[in-house]
C-alpha cells in the first residue's frame, strides 16, 4: 500500500528530501507521492512534521 499526503501538508519539502526513490515531489496544492515509485519504506511519514502522511 502506498502513503499517501493529506491536506494537512504545509509543503516543507522534508518528506522529499528524505525518500529513498525519489517518489516525492510538489503538486498543485502540496506535496505529492507517485504510488508507481512508492515502496512502503515509512521514511517521509516519518520525518513528517505534521503528520500529514499515512499509509492509503
């Protein structure tokens, strides 16, 4: 299953910093994460300040 970002993003940019794959990247409103690229490492909900990431 691949994370997914909630609107609760304040597009800090550490999620994208922090993936290993580099499925991260900005969209329209936040950040957001290919679920092609995505392998279910944990990493960017992590390291994500707002916890804004969470598994779909």
């Amino acid at each position: 299953m691949a994370y997914v970002i909630s609107d609760e993003c304040v597009s800090c940019g550490t999620c994208a910093e922090n993936c290993p794959v580099g499925a991260i990247s900005e969209g329209e409103s936040h950040y957001e994460i290919n679920p092609d690229e995505c392998v279910d490492c944990g990493t960017c909900a992590e390291g994500c300040p707002t916890g804004a990431i969470s598994q779909q």
